[in-house]
C-alpha cells in the first residue's frame, strides 16, 4: 500500500511540473530586437532589415509596415517555427519616396500578444556623381575620307551612378554638336555615332548627371586626319615589350619581355594582349614587337595622335610613360587602342634570393652563388662571370636557398611564356639561352613584374 501511495504522488508530482511548464511564460509579450533603430536611405535604394523575435509559447506572425511608402510584409509562423526566429528582410525604397518616415516592426505569439518596434527612415543626400566604366583616352583618332568628306567616331561608352542616371550631354562647338542622351536606371550604355565632317582637331565633352543634379565632364579632343598607312597585323601568339633607350646587343636574354594574351574566361581575346611592366625612370619609352627581334613588326604611337597604336616600321613613336614605376599593359593591335595603369607591387616577395644555373665560372652547374642577389625594392641583382667556352645551353633561376621554399622558375606552352613563383619546391624549368659571350654578365629578377633578365657588363 505504501508503495502504491509513492508512486500516486510522484505521478501527480510530474503532472504538475509539466503543467506549471506550459502554463510559464504565456501572459508575457514576445521580445523583439532590431539590428538597427534608425535607417539611413533614399529612393531606389535597397535596405536591410533584420532582427530576431522570441517568447515560450511560439510566434504567429512579423509585420513590417510603412504605410507611405506601400510597405506591408508579413511573416506568417502560425506556432510552428522555432521560438526564437531571425528576420531579415530587404525592403525596397520606392522610386518616389518622401523622408522622413517611420518604419513599424509588430512580432505576435498565438496567445495574441504583441511587441512593437518603430525605426525612423532618414534621407542620405546625394553626394556621388556619376561616372563612365569605358576608358577612352583624351586623343580620339579619326581617319577622314576625302572621297565621301567625312569621317565617323563610334562612341561607346558605359556608365554608372550609385542612385539614378538621369542623362549625358555630349558637345563639340565647332561641329555644332550638342546632343542630350536620356538615361535610366544605376547603369548605362551611350553609343552613338558622330559624324566629323572635315581635317583638324576638335574638342569634346561629355557629361554625364544624375537625377540629383551630380555632373561629371570629360574633355576630349577629336584628331580628324587623312588614314595613316600601317603595316599589315596578325593575331601573334604572344607579343613582347622593349625599352626604347637600350639595345638588344647589350643582352643575352630577356630584354624582350612577353605580354600574353587577353582572356575572356577560358578563350583568348584575338589581338588583345595584357601583362606588366617596370618604367625605370621618369620619360620611360617602350615599343612592342610581335618576336624577339627589332626588324619585324614594330609597334608604338601615331606621331601625331599619341594614343592611337599601330604597326610602322620607321614611322611610329615609342609609347612614353611619365613617372617612374610598376605598370599593367592593355593593348589592342586591331581596334589601335592602348592603356596602361599604376599597379601597387607591395605584396610581391621581398626575401632572400641567390643566384644558380650552368655555364658560369663562379659556380659549378647547378650550384649558387656565394653571396645573395642584392635587392633594390622589387629588383634583385647579381654579377657572374659567364664562361665563354660553355657549349651547351646556359641555364638561370634563383631561390631562397636556406629552405628552398621559394624560387623562380620559368614557364612556357602554346599560349606563352615568363616566370612564375615556385612555392611549394616542384621544381620547373629555367631562363636558357645561347651564347659563347666571354666576361662579365648582371643577372636580374624582378619579383614585381615576375621577369628575369642577363646583361652585359661592359
């Protein structure tokens, strides 16, 4: 009997714990919590908002409301979601939108209980003008025909604002140009024709505003001449950059440094050619060749339009670079076109690097040099004695010798050639070449623009 009355009040014992469980918690109101209490927007803008909501006896519904601007987004939980629920909504701001405003954030559990949140919605004023994606560089090259008395500038140019384009005005005075193009939306495309009716130069500008008024102007000149004659072009394998101030007799291997093809995914961009380059001095100079010889095909500026690329043996100027330093390269050998820009080369490896190969009387093949290569920022350099009687084809790379845990080595395939950095100790091919030189040579790497270079030292 006494065991039976035990277990009658153990029994009525859970029943209650498991009632006053249910029972906790149910006339308390849900908790709500904003990531945010005030937004910061403007119209066409996209916002984010987001929060978590919680009680003990399950959520029913998130309302988020504004009633001026049309916003009602309900979340319908009906109880059978977890108790604690993360909300993160992205609210579109309506083209017409008025400022300022209130935003309502309403979390109710099934018993009918609510809390309520109100963010306030204020207006970021439009600061940002508008911009262009398309680089066009400030000569424009037109080749005038005599024979129909015009000339024809495609212009095509993307543009972009972070609100709203409202249009770009384009104006040539001395051609009576002064066209008004209407845009629409955060990105655009102006394309249009322009039709240049004589010889000479003619300014051009384009501006671009916003539908705050922001405006963007850029000034271009228009050089209508008579077709320029080129050389025939093909679609090289790979192209190479020269320094216009030195000469090839003075090396024996890499004073034509490759610039590889473009790419558009996996596919080559036929005639467009990118890589980099380091301009030595203020007023660099620089051709491009389509091989490792300076009698062939023979690449640089129009002497009388500065950014119109060609081929022209004898008649091209080289391409100046202002200030010294590191540089990326796009060219296009088709559509006559080049551009280049600064490039920061603080991440590029700054360590250790000694100097090996075959061929040489410092070393025997395939050992190092006793000392490290010197470095100069990017640059490393080193001065071997290169033994003229050598018969077999000289070798050179450098490593980080005390791990081996860092080399150039050089690379080349179908789609081109350079150095790449070997990292891991795979090991790969080296810079060789032919010579029987007898003397002094500099070997050079550059870890900035991945070239190595061997030099005369005269």
């Amino acid at each position: 009997m006494k065991k039976k009355f035990s277990r009658l009040m153990l029994l009525m014992a859970i029943s209650l714990m498991v009632a006053s469980c249910s029972e906790e918690g149910k006339d308390e109101v849900p908790g709500l919590w904003t990531a945010l209490d005030q937004i910061e927007t403007f119209p066409g803008d996209t916002v984010l908002v987001a929060g978590q909501v919680s009680n003990y006896v399950g959520l029913d519904k998130i309302e988020i409301t504004c009633q001026a601007w049309g916003i009602n987004k309900i979340y319908t939980l009906d109880g059978k979601h977890s108790k604690v629920f993360t909300y993160n909504y992205r609210m579109p701001v309506p083209q017409d939108a008025t400022f300022d405003q209130q935003l309502n954030v309403t979390v109710t559990d099934i018993n009918g209980l609510s809390s309520s949140k109100t963010l306030a919605m204020t207006f970021i004023p439009d600061t940002e003008a508008p911009k262009r994606l398309t680089d066009i560089p400030s000569q424009i090259s037109v080749n005038y025909d005599p024979l129909t008395g015009t000339g024809t500038y495609s212009l095509d140019m993307a543009v972009s604002d972070d609100r709203q384009l409202k249009q770009a005005s384009i104006s040539i005075a001395d051609l009576a140009i002064n066209e008004t193009i209407e845009l629409a939306g955060r990105q655009a495309t102006v394309k249009r024709d322009i039709a240049i009716n004589g010889i000479g130069t003619y300014a051009m500008s384009i501006t671009l505003e916003d539908a705050t008024g922001n405006t963007t102007t850029y000034e271009h000149e228009i050089i209508s001449m008579l077709a320029e004659d080129e050389d025939p072009i093909d679609n090289y394998n790979l192209m190479w950059i020269v320094n216009a101030s030195e000469s090839a007799d003075d090396y024996l291997d890499g004073y034509y440094l490759p610039i590889n093809h473009a790419y558009d995914g996996d596919n080559k961009i036929p005639y467009v050619y990118q890589g980099k380059f380091y301009a030595d001095k203020d007023g660099y100079q620089f051709y491009l060749t389509a091989e490792k010889r300076m009698d062939g095909d023979l690449f640089g500026t129009s002497p009388y339009v500065s950014s119109k690329l060609m081929n022209k043996q004898g008649y091209v100027i080289p391409i100046t670079i202002e200030k010294k330093g590191y540089y990326g390269l796009w060219i296009d050998i088709q559509n006559h076109q080049w551009s280049v820009w600064e490039t920061d080369p603080s991440g590029a490896y700054t360590g250790s690097l000694t100097v090996s190969g075959c061929g040489f009387k410092d070393f025997g093949d395939w050992g190092v040099a006793a000392e490290e290569m010197k470095r100069d920022g990017y640059r490393y350099t080193y001065t071997l004695n290169q033994d003229g009687a050598y018969t077999g084809d000289r070798q050179y790379y450098a490593a980080r010798v005390s791990d081996w845990g860092y080399a150039l080595h050089w690379w080349a395939d179908a789609n081109g050639c350079g150095w790449w950095e070997d990292t891991g100790g795979w090991g790969g091919q080296n810079g060789s070449y032919v010579s029987d030189y007898d003397g002094k040579v500099e070997i050079m790497f550059d870890t900035a623009i991945l070239w190595g270079s061997v030099r005369k030292v005269k």
